[in-house]
C-alpha cells in the first residue's frame, strides 16, 4: 500500500514540497541548517516521514506560480489554499488550516457589514492570485479589484490612499489596525482561506491517503502542536473533521 503510494505521489524518492513564500503565516522560520520552516513547510514534512522518504522544500514566490507549475514536474504537493479556479488543475485534500479573509476600512466611511463593499465606484486593493482575490473575481461584480504582485504592495495601495478598502488575512490587517486608530475591519471574513495539499489530478489512491494523513494529524493534536511551534495558533484555526 504505502510503496504504491510512494510511486505516485514521489516517484523520485524524494518528496518534492511546493511552498508558497508569501505566506507569512505559514512560512515563517528556518531550521538551524537554513531549511525553510513553519506550519506549510512542516505539514510537508511530516508526510514525507509518514512516507519514510527524504523531502525537498521547493521555493514558489507566489500561490500563482506554485499553482501554475503543476503540470511542469517541479513538485510532488503543492502546499497552497483549496480555492476552485485552481481545483481546475490540481486536486486538492481537505484542509489542516484555515485562514480568515477580511476587508479593512477607514472609519470615516463606515462600512457595516460585506455586502457594502461590492458596490459600483468602490476600489479593493488585493494580492493577485491569491485565494482570496480567485474569490472576488468570481463573487464580487460591482466593486472594482485592484491587483497588485504582493501582499505588501496591496497594504501600500490602501495605506497610499489608492483603494477603498484593502482585502486581506486577518492577522495582518490586525497588524495594520494597531498602526493607525483610523483604521476599521469588517469583522465577519468575506471568505475562508482553506490550506490544503495539493497534487496533480488523476490519483485518488494518493488524495484519499493524503486526507486520513490530515485527519489523522489534526485528532492526534499534531496540528496543534505545529501551530504552536510557530506561533500562530491565535491565527490560524484547525478544521473540525467528523
């Protein structure tokens, strides 16, 4: 059983994780020999020692780019949010972390509740391709998105004074909000970032092994334990499973 899942998920041997850097929350430390660390990187980790097979930790600079090299051999599991534009092309397991998506405002516009947002003449600023700019474009129709490379340059669209409102996790605009008193969140989330592990399509042998791997981590605490090893169990929140 486990040799034949070797073979299709890590034919080479060795487990080939695609990480997402942008994620701060996710990718937020490194080993004593400079191995990339945190919950994504050890959720990897720990599959390959499920597997008993070496690792490599594969550098993405984006969810974009990871996403988009799954059919190029760069990776065996792509460590990126569940989202379904992307479940065109990769099939993805149940999650073993959630993240909230919020939108943050300045006071003075006095915004009450998501569905004040999507309203014609409103500008978002938002991290392009990330999941929770996929769930924008496909749910939002009135407001208008404004994309930008990275998670920092959207932060400068809003704090610059160029968007409306800024569209991101919740932790950080948290971070935004003890800077500046003038600044207010949404605090219902527009959406739930589901991170998951993510694999070409076609092996369902290998994502029903993957979700009793999830499943299986999350009731023996393991989840829990690797939150708190990189402090952010206030950040992020573990998926109940039945």
């Amino acid at each position: 059983m486990i040799d034949d899942i070797i073979k299709k998920i890590a034919p080479t041997g060795v487990l080939r994780i695609g990480v997402n850097m942008s994620n701060f929350l996710l990718v937020n430390s490194k080993e004593k020999l400079g191995v990339i660390d945190g919950v994504s990187p050890g959720i990897g980790k720990k599959l390959a020692k499920e597997l008993n097979i070496n690792f490599e930790i594969v550098q993405f600079a984006n969810p974009g780019l990871l996403a988009d090299a799954v059919d190029n051999n760069e990776w065996d599991i792509g460590n990126i949010a569940s989202e379904k534009e992307r479940g065109k092309t990769i099939d993805f397991s149940d999650p073993y972390v959630n993240i909230d998506a919020n939108f943050l405002f300045r006071e003075e516009d006095n915004f009450k509740n998501n569905n004040d947002i999507d309203q014609p003449g409103i500008k978002i600023g938002v991290f392009e391709r990330s999941a929770y700019d996929l769930w924008l474009t496909e749910n939002f129709k009135k407001a208008e998105l404004i994309r930008v490379n990275s998670i920092e340059k959207s932060h400068n669209l809003f704090k610059e004074n160029k968007v409306d409102i800024l569209a991101g996790l919740k932790p950080k605009l948290i971070d935004e909000m003890k800077k500046n008193n003038n600044y207010e969140m949404i605090q219902s989330p527009f959406t739930y970032i589901k991170q998951s592990i993510g694999i070409k399509k076609g092996n369902p042998e290998v994502l029903d092994f993957i979700n009793k791997f999830i499943s299986n981590n999350i009731k023996e605490g393991y989840i829990k334990s690797l939150l708190q090893q990189h402090d952010v169990q206030d950040k992020l929140s573990i998926p109940k499973i039945n």
